[in-house]
C-alpha cells in the first residue's frame, strides 16, 4: 500500500487529505485557515501575500500528518495569479481569483483583438474580470512599474508546487490551469504569448504545460510532487466525473461543466472552454443568479432561512400556479442580458400565495440552470447524469423539482474535501506512473463518492411542461436572447 497525500489552498484555508493510493481511502485530514485579514468591509481582500498559503500549508500539515507520504498533488485557487520578477520573487502581492476590479479591463481586452468570436477562437473563452489575462491588462494601467518588472506568471498551484520543490529554475503548470488563463487554448494546447504582451504590454515568461500523469518534480527528500491543477479541475477528478456527466454548482451564482471529448469555441462566449485533470475538457457556462435567487426570496417573504424557503414551496406543487420567475436578480451571462432585472410574470388572484411564490423561486433558479445545460446539449455534449453541489442541493425542494427540470439522474454527492480529494488522486496517478505500475492515460480508480441517486421517473413529463411554461416567458420577455 503506498500513500499519498492532495492539498486544497481554497482562498480561505487550506484542507489536506492522506489517501490509500490504491482505493483512495482517507487514512488522515488536515485544516488551517489562511492568516489573512479581511477588508475593512468585511469582505474578502483582493490582494495577498503567498507566503500567508505558505503558512497554512505548513499549520494544516503539522502534527506528522505527512509522515509516509509519498507523493503531494496540489489544487488552488483557479485565477489567482502570482507576478514575478525576473529572479522570482513578487513584485506585489497575489491577485487572487475573485477579484473583479478588472471588469474595465475585461471589455478593453475584448475590442482590442477584435470582440468576443476572436478571443473564443484563440483561447476558447471571452475576457472576464477574474481570469490572469484580463488582471495582467489591469495591473498594466493601474500599476505600471509592477506591471514592468513582471517577468515571470504562475497561478496559485503553481506557484506553490514551484515552493515546495525548492523554487527550481523549472517552473511548471498543467492543462487545467492554462486553460482558464485567458493566454492558452485547450484547443491547440499552445499558448498565445500575444495576448500576453497584448495585456500586459511585454512578454513574460510563462510555465512550461505538464501532461495529467506528468510529476512537476521531486524534493530533495524524495517527495513526488504533481503536476497540480486548479479546484475547478481537481474537484471533478475528485468526484470521478466522466463522459456524460455535468456537475451543477450551486453558490451565489451557478455554474454548469460537464465532460467533453473536445474544445469548444463558442462566439456568444457563453462556454468557457476549460481542459480537465485527465486529458479531456470540462466546457463551463456560468449563471450570475443561483442561491441569491433563493435569499432574495426568502427575504421578500419575511422567512429566516432557505430551509424555511423550501418548506414553503413544497406546499405548492409543480408549475407554482402559474407563477415564473426569470431570476436574473443580477443582470444576467446566460443568456447575455448584463443590464436587465428579474420578471415575475403569471400573477393571478389565486396564484398570489406565499408558497406559489416560494415555489417559483426554486423553479425559476433550476430552469435557468437547465438553460446552461442546454447550451452545453445543444453543442453536441452528452449529458446523462448530473452532479448537484453546494448546502442548497440539500433542500427537499431542490431535490423534488431538479431531475425532472434537467431531463437527467441527479446525483447529489455527500459534502467531502473534493478538491484535495482530487489532488491525491493526480498525486497517486503521477507516482504509479513514475514506478511504472500505472498507465499514463488511465487514472488510478479510486471508490466514487457516496452520494443520493435522484431519478426523473413518471415527474419527467411534468417538469417539460414547467421548463415549457418558463421558457415561453422567457421569449416573451427577452425574444431571441440565446441567439444574440
């Protein structure tokens, strides 16, 4: 039995698992939080130093937690890029991944290589405030002398694969990773150093692009370190996702990805063209209004949670009386409405009740959600199953409406470290490759997650008919939105 271990630095912590590498059993756990203050508003601040990951790495590993490890995979934060100068060390602190300060950046980017079609020809995806590219456009007009002595781009994991091998004059990425930086196609599996200088007004240097199974290197101890990955890519390998599968997040905002056997270039810029930890690609839609469909729900009906929220609604039933909420709360990327509000629309006497409200509220996040997968179906990508995440696929309401909404088995995984999950398995994958037990283009099989089967069954043909009913308001309000 060998051992290995998958770290996750997410932007808050860091979470660490000790894996079998033959079943991918969690033998130990590990946890520390990042020692980083938060802005004077509370919120999450925009720039950090790495050294703070350094610091959780090593409080999460404390107590032996690593003894017998034989090999790490590290997933990270996906955009946050770390720039540095030409001997390596940063000329600022870190962009981390959600930073939107760069949405002016976003569209100059966007009219500088010719709109939306040229960018998802050249890297698969369109320009937007938290990718390294569009960071590297702000840093070059806000900050112009960091912007000049940037020498060197890496990301989160890479940077800290690159601290724990020793800072080597080799540095390294993987497919995942690149893929969302906004200066490499998953398509041609090259990048496009123009866009680079095109952004940051010089070249840098870039980190070379390791295979799935590729090891970045090993301590002086000894230690395999993977090729690492972004959470987003680490989390799906950690799931044991595949052809035919999608995976539905629920945050604030929603996200659809599913497996594909290519890359997609999609001129409405909807499809963000990512590749995944095993070779493969993980196209991505984003929806801007998810869970705060359902928080603004529960505060216009004077409800004190979503618990609360999904009670109510399971006093309706399906199609909500008649009421449709299209939940674009925030303006809206799927389909590309960036300037509109939310519509309820059916209101009748006896549909106006607190529950047909409720109930339109969970519909109306689902059916924009199933939108995303449709564009993801109508591109030739095979759905058959989908992975349903965040706190809110726990809701009986969520759990009721999505099979039948989606058209598909919904599997609703039991909450687990995902990410760091994945991580070891890459870790795993490296090290059987490098004793010569594993086969590069085959993962190691690890047991898939525990989790609730969900299927369509006799509610199929109801659930059409509410997606029908919502698509229809839909068109009447905004005719045409997924063909502009």
């Amino acid at each position: 039995m060998g051992i290995v271990a998958g770290l996750d630095s997410s932007p808050d912590f860091t979470r660490i698992v000790v894996c079998d590498t033959d079943t991918g059993a969690v033998l130990r756990q590990g946890y520390a939080p990042h020692p980083v203050e938060s802005t004077e508003g509370g919120g999450r601040p925009s720039d950090v130093d790495p050294q703070a990951w350094l610091l959780s790495l090593g409080e999460a590993a404390g107590g032996g937690l690593l003894e017998g490890v034989q090999a790490i995979g590290v997933s990270a934060q996906q955009n946050g890029l770390v720039p540095l100068d030409a001997q390596g060390n940063t000329v600022r602190p870190a962009l981390v991944g959600g930073d939107k300060r760069a949405q002016v950046a976003a569209a100059d980017l966007i009219d500088a290589l010719g709109g939306r079609e040229a960018w998802a020809q050249a890297v698969g995806c369109v320009p937007q405030a938290a990718q390294p590219v569009t960071k590297l456009r702000w840093l070059s007009r806000t900050e112009p002398d960091a912007a000049q002595r940037t020498a060197l781009l890496l990301q989160a994991h890479d940077w800290l694969v690159w601290q724990l091998l020793g800072r080597p004059m080799r540095r390294t990425t993987d497919r995942g990773g690149a893929s969302g930086t906004g200066y490499w196609s998953a398509a041609t599996g090259a990048y496009r150093p123009d866009l680079v200088d095109l952004a940051l007004g010089h070249q840098a240097t870039l980190p070379e692009v390791l295979g799935p199974s590729e090891a970045a290197g090993t301590t002086p101890e000894g230690l395999l370190i993977s090729a690492g990955t972004g959470e987003t890519m680490a989390a799906a390998f950690g799931l044991g996702i595949g052809l035919g599968d999608a995976v539905v997040s629920l945050g604030a905002s929603g996200s659809v990805m599913a497996v594909h056997t290519e890359a997609l270039a999609d001129p409405s810029g909807m499809i963000t063209s990512l590749a995944d930890a095993t070779g493969l690609h993980l196209p991505v839609v984003t929806t801007l209004n998810a869970v705060r469909t359902l928080r603004g729900a529960t505060e216009l009906l004077g409800l004190s949670d979503l618990e609360s929220l999904s009670e109510l609604a399971m006093k309706s039933t399906p199609g909500s009386h008649g009421l449709v909420l299209l939940p674009y709360l925030e303006g809206e990327r799927t389909p590309n409405l960036p300037h509109t509000a939310g519509t309820l629309s059916g209101l009748r006497r006896e549909s106006m009740r607190p529950e047909h409200l409720a109930r339109a509220a969970f519909e109306g996040m689902l059916c924009g959600l199933a939108d995303a997968l449709d564009v993801l179906r109508g591109r030739g990508v095979d759905v058959r199953r989908v992975f349903l995440l965040g706190a809110a696929a726990e809701l009986p309401a969520v759990q009721a409406a999505a099979p039948a909404l989606f058209g598909a088995q919904v599997v609703v995984p039991q909450p687990a470290d995902y990410a760091a999950l994945g991580a070891a398995r890459q870790a795993a994958w490296a090290l059987g490759v490098s004793q010569g037990t594993l086969d590069p283009r085959l993962p190691p099989v690890w047991q898939g997650a525990v989790a609730q089967v969900l299927e369509p069954g006799e509610e199929l043909a109801v659930g059409q008919a509410v997606r029908q009913q919502y698509v229809s308001v839909r068109e009447q309000t905004h005719p045409g939105a997924f063909r502009a």
